[in-house]
C-alpha cells in the first residue's frame, strides 16, 4: 500500500531559538511509514523566531515556510494550517507549538490512534489521562491543574462526554473529516481547539487522547484566566446548541 502523506505544522509566535529545538525534536526515524513534509508558520513575529525558521528551511528541502503578513490570531494560524493541509492533499496533520510545550515525540502515537477507526476525526494529547500525579510530576503550575479539572468535569457534564483534558494544545486530525471545511468558522483566537472539539461533538466523530507531558515556561495567570472564563461560557453555549435551545449558523 502507498505511504499516507503527512504534513507536520509548527505554530509560532515569537518562539525564536525553541523553534529550532523542537524541529529537532521530530522522531522522522519513527514515520518512515508516512511521507512526512513540515510547514512552519509564523503569526508576524517581530522578534528572530523568522530567522530561526528560514536556517532550518535551508537545511531541509522538505519544510515549507509560511510568514502572515499581520497577526492572524492562534485560531487564524491553524485554521491557514489546515486549509493548506488540504489543498496539498495530505491524509493526516499534526500541530505542534514553536515553543516547546509539547514534545514531537508524541507524534507517532498520535498517528496511532488516528488510523484506528474509521469515525476518529483527531486524537490529542491529554496531560491528566493518567492522573494529576503525572501532570504535577512535569511542573504543570498548581492553578492551571485545577482550572483545567473543573472546567473539564464542566465541560464533560454538560455534553456527556468523558475527555480527561478539554485544554491540550497537541492535535492530530485526520483530513479525511476535515474536508467540508466547517472548521473555517470556528474562531480566530485561543479557543479554537475548544471549538474544534465540540464541532466534532456535533458532527459524531471521535476524539482520542494519549497520555503525554507537557513543558512549562513562564506562565501568564491573567491569560489564563481570560481564556476560563471564555471556556466556561463557550460551553455554555455548546450545551444550548446542543439541546437546540438556541441556534448557531456556525454549528448548524
């Protein structure tokens, strides 16, 4: 059978030299199996994160390098990702995140469950599926742990689901569901992946987690706290959609 075509994408906003470590970090011995491209793209960084991504361009002829003109936004960056995914046909794609938070060495088990069922449109990395040990084991700040479990419990409730973290940043997708271009819709800032989610929700497609762990540098509480509270309310209005008490053209 021929190899599936993978495009690994990098997100980065002013990652710089950390870009280079987790290029490096891609286990490529691990996906002989698949014709594996990389596409870094860069949300208008204003640092030397671009002169980073240009020196690993010229080392490799299998990356594509994507620079946005203005800040697309954490959603607007994936969502040009996917999109390119698609025009270039490619069956499975991964997003991985310039800085380093979540190490490529996941990205062969994420593989792993996305071409274990017909009806997995991602899987994702979830730091808490083992428990809170592990995720206290790699340094998670004591304030994120705790957001993250009630606002997961939250979420679970109230759309009956039983996801071990609603917030990882680790997504596999396979293209194959993507291809009505829903995803589009969904916002430009850092509730995407939330949206994401519960699109898939909606459309009856899996969503598989793998345990991983995750890499934290300086925390920003006030971010975090904006994005829970956004979180909290989004999933308000999954549950309303979803009961079809109210109505969205985005959801539809």
């Amino acid at each position: 059978m021929p190899r599936k075509k993978l495009l690994i994408f990098i997100i980065t906003y002013k990652a710089s030299h950390r870009l280079s470590d987790v290029f490096n970090k891609i286990p490529f011995k691990n996906l002989s199996n698949y014709k594996t491209r990389i596409l870094i793209s860069d949300d208008a960084s204003n640092d030397d994160t671009v002169f980073y991504a240009n020196n690993i361009k010229k080392k490799s002829r299998n990356v594509f390098l994507k620079i946005n003109k203005k800040n697309l936004g954490y959603g607007g960056n994936i969502k040009k990702c996917l999109n390119f995914s698609l025009k270039k046909k490619f069956d499975y794609t991964v997003m991985i995140h310039g800085d380093g938070q979540y190490d490529p060495k996941y990205i062969p088990k994420l593989l792993k469950e996305i071409s274990s069922g017909v009806k997995i449109s991602a899987s994702t990395g979830s730091r808490l599926l083992k428990g809170t040990k592990k995720a206290k084991k790699g340094n998670m700040p004591i304030y994120k742990l705790i957001g993250n479990l009630i606002l997961t419990k939250i979420f679970n409730f109230l759309l009956n689901t039983k996801f071990s973290d609603a917030h990882t940043g680790l997504w596999a997708y396979n293209l194959l569901h993507l291809k009505d271009k829903k995803f589009k819709l969904l916002t430009n800032g850092y509730n995407f992946d939330n949206e994401f989610r519960f699109l898939s929700i909606l459309k009856r497609k899996q969503i598989k987690e793998i345990s991983i762990q995750a890499k934290y540098g300086d925390e920003r509480s006030q971010l975090h706290i904006k994005y829970a509270i956004k979180f909290f309310f989004n999933t308000l209005l999954f549950f309303l959609i979803k009961k079809k008490i109210i109505k969205s053209k985005r959801f539809n």
